[in-house]
C-alpha cells in the first residue's frame, strides 16, 4: 500500500526533513519524492510506502495536517487507491 503526499507553501529550511521525520516516525518508507521552489514557493510530491506503519491512516494524516498548520503549509495525505480512482479517466 502507497499513498501521496502533497505539500505546497512558502519556501523554508527544512520542510522535507521535518515531513519525512513524520513518515519515519510511524514507519512510512519514503519511496520517491520531487520537489521544486518557484519563486519563493515551494512544492513537493511524496510516494510512500505505508504496509507498514505502526498506527492507522488517518492518525498519520492528522500529524501531517498538524505539521502543515504548524508551518502554514498545506500538507495532504491521500491513500494511492482514492489517489487513483480520482484520477482515472
């Protein structure tokens, strides 16, 4: 099982440190992550792997909320099945 995680706002130090610090905390493997700054916005994907973490989905989404709140960025956490059927054509 994968899921996507989005995270869009202004530009800081240390915002994927403290994103994948979360994922590493409850044992969600980072796969795959791109990034880029436009301007002074910053924007980032991540795939990561969530067989196996140590708690349920949706506490895992709410850290990563939190996380966004705390550093006024949006952070979305989708599970890839939703990811994909929101997608398909």
């Amino acid at each position: 099982m994968r899921a996507v995680i989005t995270v869009i706002g202004k530009d800081n130090v240390g915002i994927l440190n403290q994103v994948s610090g979360v994922c590493a905390n409850y044992q969600a493997n980072v796969l795959e992550v791109t990034q880029s700054v436009l301007q002074d916005m910053f924007a980032m994907i991540m795939m990561v792997d969530i067989s196996a973490i140590n708690t349920d989905f949706a506490k895992l989404n709410d850290e990563l909320s939190a996380l966004g709140e705390k550093l006024g960025l949006s952070i979305h956490t989708m599970h890839e099945d939703i990811f994909n059927a929101m997608h398909r054509i």
